[in-house]
C-alpha cells in the first residue's frame, strides 16, 4: 500500500471516529433534553393551578344532574332499548355571602374514573372558584341559559374558567358531557359510561345530529322542570332567553341545534367545523364563528352559507391561536405550546381566554340581555390579534385593530 492510500485511510478512519462521537453527543443531548422536557411535564403536572378570577359583578355556585330522557332511545346503544341518559354540570350567580364550601374542579368518582397520564395536569391540583350548591343570586328573578356543548371526547368540566366567567356575568351556564362520545361519564350511581365504537357508526353528520339533540333534551328537561315548581335553580331560569355553544366538535352541534330548533335565540361555535343539515339548512338566529384560520375553501364556503342566511352574523379570526385554549388547557403547562408561545408562534392561553370571554359576553349580552357592545359594532377592534367579519345578509363589514392597539 502506498503512503498516499495509508495517509487516506487513516484521515478518513479519524473523520469516522469523530462522526460517531458527534452522533453520540447528539444522541445524549437529545436524550437529555427529552427526560429534562419530561421531567419539567411531570412537575408542572403535580402543581397546584389556580384559574384566573372571574372578573363579573356575581359569585360563582355549581351543581350537576343526571336525567333520563323517557321519550328518547339511546342511539349510541347498539341493540337499541336503553332510553338517553345525561349529566350536566351547572355554573350559575350566586350570592356572595351564601357560605358553603368549594366545589372540587372535579369530583372524586369522576376523577377516579378518569384515565390520565403523568404528563396530565392532575384534576385534585386545580383550584377553581365557585361554591357548591351555593343559593341562587337573589339580584334577578330569572337569569338566560347558555348551554354549552365541549369539544369531542371532552367534558364540561375542562370549560371551568369559561363557565365560571360567564355565570359571573349573570348567565346560567349548562355543560353538557354527551354520553358515550365524552371518554367518560360518571352517574350519581357510580354507573360509568366510557365513549364507544358506535359514536363512529354513520359518520360526523350522525353524531353532531346526536349532540345537538342531546343540547335539545336538555332545553325540554329545563322547560320540564321549571313547570313543576319548587324552589330549584330551574325555577330561576330565563327559558325565552337561552343561547347555545360549542367548542370543536361541539361548535358544531351548537350550529346544528339552531338549525333543528328555533327555542335557541342565538349561537356560537368556537374553533370547530360544521357537519349537518345545518349546512344546506342555515339558521335562523344570530351566529357566531370564532376560529383560528379562515383560509380552506370548503371551510369559508360553508360558514359563509351559514352567516349568509342568519339574520345577523359574525365571524372573528384570532391569529396564531391554539385550538385547546378554549379550555382550562389555556392555563395549564404544555412545553411545546409554552415554548411557541415565547416566540410568538403561538398566542397566549390566557390572551385567548380573555378574547374569547369578551366576544362571547359582547355577543350573547346583545342577542339575550340587550346590551350592545362596542366589540360588534365599532369599525375598529382592541385586539391586534384578530379580525371580526359582521354579516347582514350579503353585506359583510370588516373591522380593523386600532392605531393604539399595535
């Protein structure tokens, strides 16, 4: 071998040794900030969260209940006889100096039937503000309903920040957790009701159809109790005053239960498609879509059929937003959310927490308290991050952020 080839094979036999050592480095670094990024998931998971203050003038009570709806079979039961069961989880004004005590985030049967992983942060940790069974507010007689449907496979009680702020405000705030599409529900019996194949069978525009009658039963339960008396929260309702909502998948039933009944006076959908008759149907109320992205053409043509044909309608964009952070998620620790977050990929949960709340008050305080808000009607937004579309008919208006928002 000449001296030409030997130099050669030792150069190259030297760059594949510290090929190797730089791969193994690599390797640990990677490994390294894996278990670290694992390691900050877990802990931040075991802490204690606080959910922000709701800022209305009412305290914040809670309750929940389960119904059977009598007159309507289970169409998630395959086989068919067992009637439609429900939970629903209820924020409402309530009076300040009523005591009682607080209720959990999430009560122990649920959370013990709720699978998570270590990376979950732990329902026992999340401190929320409303009172158990507190009495009813006695400033009004009657209060209007927004019930609120979540996104797919989840719950109401991920919506506790949102429900909280709301009842704040003066509305009753009714959760639903559609059984056998929420991954579990949990009945004053100790039943449990995990989600199921059959949510699958017949496609989205079975299921949303399913959800919003479930939104619908719940609406006749309201009326049922309410005409039978007594001192219940349901004698407190404002029940020619009832909106409804939706996060995701729930978004989408809340569009679909305007469009099956007229009872609702007006609807909104946060981030979520639609499915239905509601897309060749339209409704005849006052919509809201609140969404991340507008820019899929099946998405706009939709949305555009159905603002088109509502009396009044809106659509907001919010820039950068994470779909989740609708939800209490938007004040947990997520690392790759939290890190977007810093370098602006993302828009803060918290800003969208507040966003959300202030469009969603604006826009119910108008079609069920007849209160206007600047928020609809300026030409101009306070918030740089979005843009909010109003629909009367085919005339669109388009607002701008102020000069002093930027």
């Amino acid at each position: 071998m000449s001296s030409y080839h030997l130099r050669m094979r030792t150069l190259f036999a030297g760059m594949g040794i510290a090929v190797v050592k730089g791969t193994v480095w690599v390797v640990v670094a990677a490994a390294a900030t894996v278990g670290t990024t694992a390691a900050i998931s877990i802990w931040n998971a075991n802490r204690t969260v606080i959910l922000p203050n709701p800022g209305g003038p009412f305290a914040v009570g809670r309750s929940m209940y389960a119904w059977r709806d009598e007159v309507r079979e289970d169409p998630l039961v395959r086989g068919g006889g067992a009637k439609r069961e429900l939970m629903v989880w209820l924020w409402y004004p309530a009076e300040a100096t009523g005591g009682g005590h607080p209720a959990a985030y999430l009560p122990d049967p649920w959370m013990s039937a709720l699978e998570q992983t270590s990376f979950d942060q732990k329902p026992n940790l999340v401190r929320a503000h409303a009172i158990e069974e507190a009495p009813v507010a006695a400033a009004q007689a009657r209060y209007p309903v927004l019930i609120f449907s979540p996104g797919s496979g989840g719950l109401p009680f991920e919506y506790t920040a949102l429900a909280e702020e709301l009842a704040s405000h003066g509305y009753v705030v009714a959760g639903v957790a559609h059984t056998y599409s929420s991954r579990v529900v949990v009945f004053p019996d100790r039943r449990i009701a995990r989600s199921s194949q059959a949510r699958f069978d017949g496609g989205d525009d079975r299921l949303v159809t399913i959800w919003a009658a479930d939104l619908i039963s719940l609406l006749n339960e309201m009326q049922r109790a309410q005409a039978t008396g007594g001192t219940s929260i349901f004698a407190r309702l404002d029940l020619q005053r009832i909106g409804v909502l939706g996060h995701s998948f729930g978004g989408a039933a809340a569009a679909q239960a305007c469009s099956m009944d007229a009872r609702f006076k007006a609807g909104m959908d946060l981030d979520g498609s639609v499915h239905g008759d509601v897309t060749k149907n339209g409704v005849s109320q006052p919509f809201f879509f609140m969404i991340g992205r507008y820019d899929n053409a099946v998405q706009k043509q939709e949305i555009n059929f159905i603002l088109e044909r509502s009396p009044e309608g809106y659509i907001l964009t919010i820039k950068n937003l994470t779909h989740g952070n609708f939800g209490d998620r938007a004040v947990f620790f997520d690392p790759g959310e939290k890190f977007a977050e810093l370098v602006g990929a993302r828009l803060d949960g918290r800003k969208t927490l507040t966003i959300a709340n202030a469009y969603i008050e604006a826009f119910f305080g108008k079609y069920l308290m007849a209160a206007e808000s600047p928020l609809l009607n300026a030409d101009r937004t306070p918030y740089p991050e979005v843009e909010l579309r109003s629909y009367t008919g085919s005339n669109i208006h388009l607002s701008h952020p102020t000069r002093n928002s930027q």
